[in-house]
C-alpha cells in the first residue's frame, strides 16, 4: 500500500467502514478507524493477491437460544419487579412524581381493605412527621388505634403472614424476631379454643 499524506486540519474518514478516524497526536497518524478494520482490510488484500478475487466477509449471527417457559417467567417476573423498583425509587427521588401519585389518590380513592388504607394514611402521617417535624402533629387519637381490630382484619394479616413465609419474603434471618410473639399467640389461642 502507497504511504497517504494527509492533511492535518482535515477530518479522516476509515476506507473501509467510512467513520471517522481520531488521532491521538502521538505516532503514526492511523489509516483505519479500528483494529478489526484494520485486520479485515488486511485479509481483503491477501485475498486479492493470492487468489485474484476479492474475498467477501460474511458475519454469521448464532440462532436465539429457545427459552423453557419456566425461564420466560422467570424473566418477565425480573423485568415486572424491576421495572417496579425503578418506578418506585424515581417517586422516591422526585418530588413532583410523589405529590402527582398523592393528588391522584387524593381525587380517586384507594383500592383495597379499610385496614390497608388505614394504614397507609398512617404511614403517610410518620412519613410526613419525619420529613417536617413541625409541620406535622399528631393527635393521641391519630397516634393510637381507634378501635380494636376484627376478625376479618386478622385473618388477612395471618394469611399475608402465611404468604410471605411461604414465599420466602419473610426473611429466615428474621424468623427469631416473631418466635416468641407466635409462640404466645399459639399457647393463648390453645388456652381459649380448649376452655
């Protein structure tokens, strides 16, 4: 190949691909944009010397692996709770973002049990209070329980209770943290239920 005299303020293009090609002001300035232009222009060349036709270089591009359905689910189950803690944590740090979510619950309600709104304006409350102490202050009515709760309340929290362990949501590093308060609940419940 003949040397290339170039001209420095001039922009280069690769001769094999067309992208630019930088130079780092240190060296030989480069005729190729990459090594793989560089290797494939150099196989062109032998190609053409040796058997007098120009080679041509096919890229083959291997066959999607087939996924088992369990695998399917498995990564649409990723991408839903990713996609949820991406939600989440974009809510979390923009301000606009959560008060839209709150305007919108404000105008259209919550879905779900009393219990489950009750607690989250609960948790709405703390939230507020640890975010401006002052601006917010709860009243010894809004702090405690109103009323105790019914059997409906605690079969819903026994069965998500029961779910979570299932599940392993309930974490086993945290199972001795409820032994105790189970154990009282068991022994309480046996006393009644054989009275």
């Amino acid at each position: 190949m003949s040397e290339i005299v170039r001209d420095p303020n001039r922009l280069f293009l690769c001769p094999r691909c067309g992208r630019p090609v930088t130079y780092k002001g240190r060296g030989r300035r480069p005729v190729w944009c990459s090594a793989r232009c560089r290797v494939e222009a150099s196989i062109e060349r032998r190609g053409n010397r040796v058997v007098g036709v120009e080679p041509r270089v096919v890229t083959v591009v291997p066959p999607k692996k087939r996924l088992s359905q369990w695998e399917k689910e498995r990564r649409q189950e990723i991408e839903r709770t990713l996609a949820h803690d991406i939600v989440v944590a974009m809510v979390a740090q923009e301000p606009h973002l959560l008060l839209k979510v709150l305007t919108s619950v404000g105008e259209q309600g919550l879905s779900g049990s009393e219990a489950a709104r009750e607690t989250v304006a609960k948790e709405l409350l703390r939230t507020a209070q640890a975010l401006a102490p002052g601006a917010v202050q709860l009243s010894d009515s809004q702090s405690r329980r109103p009323h105790k709760r019914d059997a409906e309340e605690w079969v819903s929290l026994l069965n998500e209770l029961a779910a979570q362990l299932a599940s392993g949501q309930f974490y086993t590093r945290d199972l001795p943290s409820i032994d105790e308060p189970l154990a009282g609940v068991v022994d309480r419940y046996l006393r009644r239920r054989n009275a």
